[in-house]
C-alpha cells in the first residue's frame, strides 16, 4: 500500500468507529470511495479530490470532538479546511462570508498526516469559534484540549500505521516556555466526563476563567496550580 493508501483506509475505519449518525458516515465514506483515488500527495495542491478528502477528514474529527465534549455552537461552518498561505492553522471566518467559519490549515503543513493533526487540533476550536484570539482572550483550557484531542487522534489512527509521532507537535518543541506543552500537561490528567462537564458548566473551553470552579469540577483530577494555569488567559 502506499501512503495515500495506508491514509485513506486509516481515516475510513476512524470514520465507521467515529460517526454514529448513518446517513452522516454514508456521506463521508462515499466522499472517501469517490475522491480518494483522486487526491496527490500534497494535500494543499488544488484538487477537487483533495478539498473533498480534507473535508471528510475534519467531518470525522468534528463528530468525535462532539461525541466526547458536546455538541458545538448553532453557527456556520465552511466543510472544508483551507489553506491561504498562514504560518499557524486556526479557525477564522471566510473573508467573503465572515458569518461563516473555516478551519484554515498553516501553510506548511505538507503531508496528508501533517493535514490530520492540524485539523484534528482545530475541531476543538470548531466546537466555538473565537474570531480574533488577538483582541478576545481565551484560557488556557481551551488550548490544552485541542492539543490533548489532536495527540491522541493521532496516535489512535496515524502512528497505528505510521510508527511515528506527529512530526510538527508543539510537544515536541525545543521552547522551554512552549504554552502548548505547560498547557497540555497541567490538563493531563482530565478525563474525557470531566472535561464534557467543564464545558457545560462554563459554556466553551475558552471561557473557563474560574480556577475555584474549575478545582471544584474537576475535583482530585486537578491540582491548585494546575487549575490556576488553565483558567489564565493563554499566551499566544
């Protein structure tokens, strides 16, 4: 099998454990039969074939995120990641329609498994779009989950065939004060139920600024300083 091969059947069996709504799973595995064949191996070339397969891609991400914290805010969603030339993936709205918001994959992101990971860190952010991280905080909790979710998709479905972490994790940064990676470890030890909780009770990851609260949710799953750290705005 090669690469595209080895992808395509990673993501439809992710698809068929990961999508419990039928007609929603018939639609994404027959975007997979229909396109797949068809897409090259740089998923940022510009193919009807790629842009169906990165959809189906952050169709199945999304339904996971969804079934392990919730389902996301009633607003529009382009279904299809984009790529425009951007140093770091994130969710923003269309410049065409800034009513509606896209998952836009950073630029360097050159491989089908680079394309994963991005998007898979990016549906959480897909559940409550924040349009300009610049000028609305957003804490810290928000980010841990998005790496924490984007690091175990990728060891479930692309290390499985792979052998290989991600390649471009912030965990694996040489930083000493990566954000990214204090974040994921002060969240590490959150349980799906706790986090799904935390949500619910703060209404988005992002805007979970109550440490007090936070401890008291999360109970023995966290400590003082790690509640303190995930509910301070995260440093971009």
């Amino acid at each position: 099998m090669t690469t595209i091969d080895r992808y395509l059947a990673a993501l439809e069996e992710f698809t068929r454990c990961a999508v419990t709504d039928l007609g929603y799973r018939g639609e994404i595995l027959t975007a997979i039969e229909l396109h797949g064949p068809g897409i090259s191996l740089d998923p940022r070339e510009d193919l009807e074939a790629n842009r169906r397969i990165l959809g189906a891609t952050l169709m199945t991400l999304f339904a996971r995120v969804e079934s392990l914290y919730g389902e996301g805010v009633d607003l529009n969603r382009f279904p299809f990641p984009l790529y425009q030339g951007q140093q770091r993936s994130s969710v923003a709205p269309l410049r065409e329609q800034p009513e509606v918001f896209a998952v836009v994959v950073r630029q360097t992101a050159f491989t089908w498994e680079a394309a994963f990971y991005e998007i898979a860190h990016e549906a959480v952010h897909f559940l409550e779009p924040i349009p300009n991280v610049a000028n609305n905080p957003v804490a810290t909790l928000d980010e841990a989950v998005a790496v924490q979710f984007a690091e175990r998709m990728y060891a479930e479905h692309i290390t499985a065939y792979t052998g290989m972490p991600p390649v471009d994790s912030p965990l694996r940064s040489y930083r000493p004060d990566n954000p990214y990676n204090r974040a994921f470890v002060a969240a590490k030890g959150l349980t799906d139920n706790t986090l799904h909780s935390l949500r619910d009770a703060f209404g988005a990851f992002s805007q979970a600024f109550d440490a007090p609260r936070m401890l008291g949710l999360a109970g023995d799953e966290l400590t003082t300083e790690q509640a303190n750290h995930l509910a301070s705005p995260f440093n971009y």
